[in-house]
C-alpha cells in the first residue's frame, strides 16, 4: 500500500502534471502566446511561479520515496526555465520513481524516523510524513499548477488532474 | 492505516479549511468587502465558486468514509450562502467522521468495490478508490478554495493547509 501511494500515485500525479502543462502549451501556441507568460505566472504576488511548483512537486516524490526506504534522491539544480526543460524534470524523477519495487516498502512506517533540514531536528514517524506532509504537498503543487494554468484561460479540469481511473465493468 | 489516511487525516484537511475560510473572513472584515464577494469568487469563469469547492471537499471526505466501510453517509443539500453556514456544514462531516474507530477499516480495501453514480455501473477497488480518488480529490478542492483566496489577497499560506506536524523532538 505504502509503494502505491508513493511510487505508483506520485508517478501518476507527474504524469498528469505533465500533460496539463501541454494543454498549457496547446494554449499559448494557439493564442500566440510566449509560453514564458504562463511558466512564470502565479496567483498571487508572492506565490511561487508556475515553474517552482513543478519543481516543489517533483522534489515533494522523490524526497518520499527516499526518505521512506533510506534511500538517496537524485540531486536536481532548479534551474529549469522552458517547457522541455520541466519536462525532462519530472521524467528524471519518475524515472527515478521506477527504480524501486514493493520490497523496498517493507519497513513499517512507524519505525522510520523522517526529517528535514527546516524542521531543526525534530521529526516525525514516517507514516505521519507520508500521510500529512508528502500526500497532501504533491497534491497542493499539482493543483497550484493546475490553477495558474486554469486562471490564464487553459481549458484543463479535474479529470486531467486526477488521470484515468482504472476502472472494471 | 487506512482508517488514519481516511478519517483521522481527512478530518484535519477540513480543519484546517475551515481556519482557512476564518482568515477570508478576518481579511474581509479588515478590508470592508462582504464574505459573499470571496465565497463566490472563483478563479476562472466557468470554475465552481469558493462555496462549491467547501462543499466538494466535505462531500468527497463523507463518501470515502461512506464507501470503504459500507456505512451510510448524512445527506447535505448544498444549501450553504454564509460562512457560518459552511463552517456548519464541515463541523458535521467531522462529527461524522468521528462516529468511526479503526476496525470500521478491518476488511482488506482490495476486495471492496466502489462505485458512484456517473462512473454509468463501472468500478474501482477501495484500495484504488482511495489512492486515485478520494484522496487527491480532497486536496484538489482544498487547495483550490485555498487558492481563490489566495488570489484574492488573503494571507494565507502553506502552513494553513497543511496544519500542524506531529513533531518530536
């Protein structure tokens, strides 16, 4: 359960990302608009642009997966500026994402002890940081993302968000 | 876990939008402008209003419940046009989620089917119901009533959504 959530769910949510920020390019390009406008735009003065909360959602995965297994994250500079270049972004984690395997879930979460430079030592169990902290950020800077995007006029809605269903008749 | 990631987390999500929505007011209040104007503001045209997002946030936390337990969830009929009205409709939903304890989740989530009126008779398992759906569906809604506010200058951040962290030292 634990690798779905973070592994699969978070892999999933890049995706999603990635493709409401090609409807963010189908947009731009069909109002001859620089792409540049919408990468940089926010909601509010002092928000983070649409780049950083690619970025933030990127790191919010691959920061769980790590920190949940013991596990070393690849180190990404933030210094993407263009369209290919938060693409490539969010490949390089979910191709890190596709590294582990359900074995590497095995440790109880209760007994993993997570921290982060900012939290000045303290710390929480792991099953606190994935459930109150990485669930809930990735999907803060997925649908921050979506919303700068939805607020410029992109035709994108919940379902490009959420993805497909896997749905049985 | 299941019961933690549902009920136990849930209800702090709509905590924490509720002091979210008492920011908005506080804000209002200081600039002069009625609630009415945030509580129906939105971030596209054909976007749901702030009021809307509350209500699909506290819907989405009901019927997780609801459904992965085969429990019967309150009807709410989506009445709400005041903050106090809204701050109601999130106390109740908390108080109902309160009505369930951990062995409420004791069946195996992959053998329950979920289904809801526009999937036309298709389903999911509860495993995938919660980690596709219920879950990102609620911080989807979250974070968009966050947003319009954000957007409207309330000065709101992160924190606010995310809550306090159980830290240890």
């Amino acid at each position: 359960m634990n690798y779905e959530m973070t592994i699969v769910q978070f892999s999933k949510m890049l995706k999603n990302l990635s493709n409401i920020l090609d409807k963010g390019a189908a947009f731009a390009d069909s109002k001859k608009i620089e792409m540049d406008v919408l990468l940089n735009s926010r909601l509010a003065p002092d928000q983070f642009n649409l780049i950083r909360q690619v970025q933030i959602a990127c790191d919010t995965a691959k920061l769980a997966a790590a920190r949940l297994t013991g596990k070393e994250a690849p180190a990404h500079d933030d210094n993407e500026k263009t369209l290919p270049e938060l693409k490539t972004r969010i490949e390089k984690v979910i191709t890190f994402l596709q590294t582990f395997t359900p074995k590497d879930f095995e440790t109880n979460l209760n007994d993993i002890r997570v921290t982060q430079p900012r939290w000045e030592g303290k710390y929480v169990t792991g099953t606190e940081y994935l459930i109150q902290h990485a669930v809930p950020n990735i999907g803060f800077h997925v649908t921050t993302a979506y919303a700068i995007l939805r607020h410029n006029g992109v035709e994108v809605g919940k379902k490009d968000y959420l993805g497909e269903m896997p749905f049985k008749k």
